[in-house]
C-alpha cells in the first residue's frame, strides 16, 4: 500500500471522559426500563383485559403485588449495576486480536491511568496508559489499511497522524478486579436496600390510595419499582468505585511507561518522555472507544521493549515541544524495526 497521508477525523476529536463512555450503559438500562413499562401498558390495553389483570393483581393483597414490584425492581437494578461495572471492566483487561507491528515516530502525548477525578469516580471505565505517537510517513499504511474508519492525528501544522500505543497498566487491573469485588457485594446489598426502599414508598403512599384504583395501582407498582432499581443501581455503582478507588490506590502511583535504556544491557528502564524519537512494538487492532482507529494495545515491553533515540527539538510548540510532525520523525532518526512496514498479514 502506498504511502498515502491518513485523513484525519473530526480535528481535534474528542474521546470523551469516563463518565461519557459510562453513560451509554445507563442509557441502555432506562430503555429496559422503558420497555419493560410499554409492554405492560400495552398488555393492559382494553377494558376487558385491564379489569382481569387488575382482580389478578390485587388477588393477594396489595401488599403482594408491592412487593413483587420491589423485588423485581431491585433485582434489576443490582443486574444493570453489576453489568456496566462488568461489560467496561472486562473491557480494560481482554486482549485484542490484531497485527503484530513495529513503528517508529516522535512522542506527541502522555496520558496515563487515573491522571484525572473521573478515572476515581469511574474505576471499571479507566484506561491503560496511554503513549501517542506521529509515526513516519512509512508507518502510514498501518493506520489506512482497512477497516479503520478513523486516524487521529496531532494538532501540528501537518495534521501528522498518530498512533495511540496503550501499555499494560496494573494500576488499571488492580482497579478494574476491585471494582468487580466491589459492584458484586454491592448488587447484593443494594438489591436488599431496594426492595426496602420501595416497599417503604408503597407505605408512604398507603394501601388505600394505591388499590383505590387500576391506574393508582399501576402508578403505586411503577413507583416501587423504580425507586427499588434506583437505589439498587447506586449502591451497586457506589461500592464498585469503592472497590476500584482501593484497588488502585494499592498498587501505587504507575508512574509513566518506560522504554529500555539507550544503552542496553542491565541499566534501569527510561520513562518516556513527551518529543522522544522511539520505536514500538504492538498489536494492532480496531479499538471501538478510540472511534475504530488503529491503536496499539498493550505495547510488548517484554520480548520488544520500547526503544528510544532521542529528543527532539524542532516541535512547534513552546521551546520546540509539542506538537511534532512527521517530517522531524522521517529526518530526525533511524528507528529499531528490523522489517519494512507492512499493512496486512
């Protein structure tokens, strides 16, 4: 494929915090709701047939029917809870599959696991480390070849593109497992909280008004079952930051990833630093959260460690820092990959 410069998404593209990424999930749990709601009004269409599910809800008592309504909104909640913690922990921990790749380039960006409030509020939802890197025009066919619908790129002159390389965090793992341990004592908990709570608003309201007629008792139901799934929800999110707050407050600060000295041998690995020349090695895959760009996912660091080559000075930021471009990263150095770049296979 030939070196054709990538087209740049939306400039600048936004990721979107934590908490933006988490709400999809919440999304998604208030349209069961919604559609648990439109399938009982639509079941209770027609005199004839609201008339029958009223005398068979009311069969047992009002109390009865209260507390199924609590006991299946609490469930719910603790389930929808449980999930979201799950379905973005899990996320953070998988392997990709995807194309084992060199490149080479200048380091544009640093951002690395719980740098901000929301990672804190959002343990499950944080994201590995994180090092971006405008690659040589050489590099380009990996970020073009299909099915990316997307590139990003730097904020230089050139809209030089990038490669997002993600490495490995414990900090994230750590965080991730607590938050799982904690969303899991919290479904628990917060199920039994639930049901109270909505058993208590049933109480609140009173039986009288709540069988006085069908549309009140269904009003009453409705009501139990959302303050049941509401409580259940929080408690089961609140315990899963809890979890994942302690988890990655035990693993340590992280630091920033490191590269191998430039000098080989038993030396201390280098942290990497913002206009370092570097040469990586990754899988490539088409990661959904960064717009189904090419990103590396989880840089080898074990049989390939990053490599570094130099600073540079010719950024066009302040002091020639960032941003870089990649007509520094094809004059400023020669990178370590031992085979010409390839798209495919």
């Amino acid at each position: 494929m030939a070196s054709v410069q990538p087209v740049c998404g939306p400039f600048p593209a936004a990721e979107g915090p934590a908490l933006t990424r988490t709400w999809n999930w919440v999304v998604g749990a208030i349209g069961v709701v919604s559609a648990i709601i439109s399938a009982y009004t639509f079941l209770t269409k027609g005199a004839e047939t609201v008339q029958v599910l009223y005398e068979l809800a009311t069969l047992g008592g009002v109390t009865l029917g209260v507390g199924l309504a609590a006991i299946g909104g609490a469930l719910l909640g603790a389930a929808i809870g449980l999930g979201i913690v799950l379905s973005k922990g899990l996320d953070r921990l998988k392997a990709r599959p995807g194309r084992n790749r060199c490149y080479g380039g200048i380091v544009t960006g640093i951002a690395t696991a719980f740098r901000s409030g929301e990672d804190w509020a959002f343990p499950y939802a944080a994201q590995h480390d994180r090092v971006d890197v405008v690659v040589k025009r050489v590099y380009w066919p990996l970020i073009n070849a299909a099915p990316a619908v997307y590139a990003w790129c730097a904020t230089d002159r050139h809209t030089s593109a990038l490669i997002r390389s993600y490495f490995f965090s414990n900090r994230v793992k750590s965080a991730v497992q607590g938050s799982i341990a904690g969303a899991v004592v919290g479904a628990v908990g917060g199920a039994i909280a639930g049901y109270f709570a909505g058993v208590a608003v049933a109480a609140a309201i009173g039986s009288a008004a709540c069988s006085a007629s069908l549309w009140f008792y269904l009003l009453c139901l409705l009501l139990v079952i959302v303050v049941a799934l509401v409580v259940a929800l929080i408690l089961t999110l609140i315990t899963a930051t809890a979890g994942g707050a302690i988890g990655a407050g035990a693993t340590g600060s992280g630091g920033t990833p490191t590269a191998a000295p430039p000098s080989g041998g038993s030396a201390a690995p280098v942290p990497i630093a913002l206009g370092q020349y570097i040469t990586l090695n990754a899988v490539l895959t088409i990661y959904g959260e960064d717009n189904d760009a090419w990103v590396g996912w989880w840089v080898d660091v074990t049989t390939s460690p990053p490599v570094l080559h130099g600073v540079s000075t010719a950024g066009e930021g302040p002091g020639g820092g960032a941003p870089f471009n990649f007509v520094d990263a094809d004059g400023g150095f020669t990178d370590a990959c031992p085979l010409p770049p390839s798209s495919g296979g």
